[in-house]
C-alpha cells in the first residue's frame, strides 16, 4: 500500500504549530536567563564587597576609582576593571575581577561612546567624587552596580542636575518583572561629603541618589 505524503495544509498547521509552542517557551527561557544572570550579579557583587572590605582593612581606605600605583589613570577613563584592579595584586583581595554578564548597550547620561571599557562591574569611591550634586556613590563610601536586564547603565543612582540619570536611576526589582528596568546596586556606608548630606532635598547639589533619602538594598 503506498504511504501518503502530508499534504501542504498538514505541513503549515505543523509549522504554527511549532511557531506558537516557540512563541509561548521563548519568554521563559529568556526570563530564566535574565535570572540566572541577576543571581550571578548579585554573588559577584558579594564577592566585590568582601574584596573591598578587605583592602580597607590592609590600607585604611578603599581603594580609589582612579587606580593605584601602576594602575593609576585620570578618574573617569577606562577600562571600568582597572578601577578593580588593587583587589587583585600585589596582595590578592580577589583572584580575579570578574565580567559583567550584563554588558549594557546605552548609558542614562548619553555618553554611549564609553560603552566599549564597561568591561565590570561599575566602581566608584566617594573620596574621588569631583563633582558636586554626583549621585556616583548614591550616598555611600562606595558604590558598585550592574547596569541590570535593561542593559542601560544608570550609574546605580541619579545625578540631581541630569534629568536623564534621575529617570533610569532605579534600582532592578524583579517584582517590577524579570527584564524590567534599573540597575543591581551595592553600596556602602553612609560618607559625608563636601556638598552635602545625601537626605538634604534642599540642596540641589547633595550626593547621593535622588529617588530616595534613605537607600536599601535590594538584596
């Protein structure tokens, strides 16, 4: 008896078939990698920390965002690792500074031609703040952030005098969803500063983060 090939109608209902179950499985799994990645940020930033802790203690400081010794550049110029370096020699903090598995495509403040030296985790330290109103440490002795699922680096906090910064700077929780928007944020004590207490709303030139007066972490 011969054998009866599908017809061209069998073949379509097929092929929907399969692109409907696609359609359905591709947010779940693209939601659990965006949670395994988030999970993964978290332990590394965990990791940072301890690395940070730990230098303090040897040095009675944390070590500056504008590199140390050999390592040493202009605040603000890249790459973003070599900020993180210290933790790493001459006396090893951390056997490595590790990569960001979320590398961000855009920055809250514009300036997307610094994307390519976000090689980390984002790292600054409240005795290199420069600038008067920068929420770079959110109020803290350090900060550290992820640019998140969103993949928009927001700095992990606001800067009053940048409408854009204030926007974007929220932090990721994932009860807003998965791939919602803001960035994975550590910071560190509470540091004073030569502009301001980061809760003074008055002064338009405090640090710390606009979007609220008293910063909790998230995790």
């Amino acid at each position: 008896m011969p054998r009866r090939a599908f017809t061209l109608i069998e073949l379509l209902v097929t092929v929907a078939i399969i692109a409907i179950l696609a359609a359905i499985a591709l947010p779940n799994l693209l939601a659990a990698q965006a949670r395994a990645k988030v999970a993964r940020v978290q332990a590394d930033l965990r990791i940072l920390v301890t690395g940070l802790e730990s230098y303090r203690i040897d040095h009675n400081r944390y070590p500056p965002a504008s590199g140390v010794g050999p390592h040493r550049m202009p605040l603000f110029s890249n790459p973003v690792s070599q900020r993180l370096i210290p933790l790493t020699t001459p006396v090893s903090f951390l056997t490595a500074v590790p990569d960001d598995p979320f590398r961000p495509n855009h920055v809250a403040d514009g300036s997307d031609q610094d994307l390519p030296f976000y090689d980390t985790y984002d790292y600054m330290e409240a005795d290199n703040l420069l600038l008067p109103g920068s929420g770079l440490t959110s109020g803290g002795t350090w900060r550290l952030c992820s640019a998140g699922p969103d993949l928009v680096m927001a700095y992990g906090g606001s800067v009053p005098s940048q409408l854009a910064t204030n926007i974007a700077g929220v932090d990721y929780d994932p009860t807003n969803g998965t791939l919602s928007t803001g960035d994975v944020v550590r910071v560190g004590t509470p540091a004073p500063t030569p502009f301001g207490a980061p809760d003074d709303l008055s002064n338009p030139w405090r640090p710390g983060i606009l979007r609220t007066p008293v910063y909790r972490e998230q995790f």
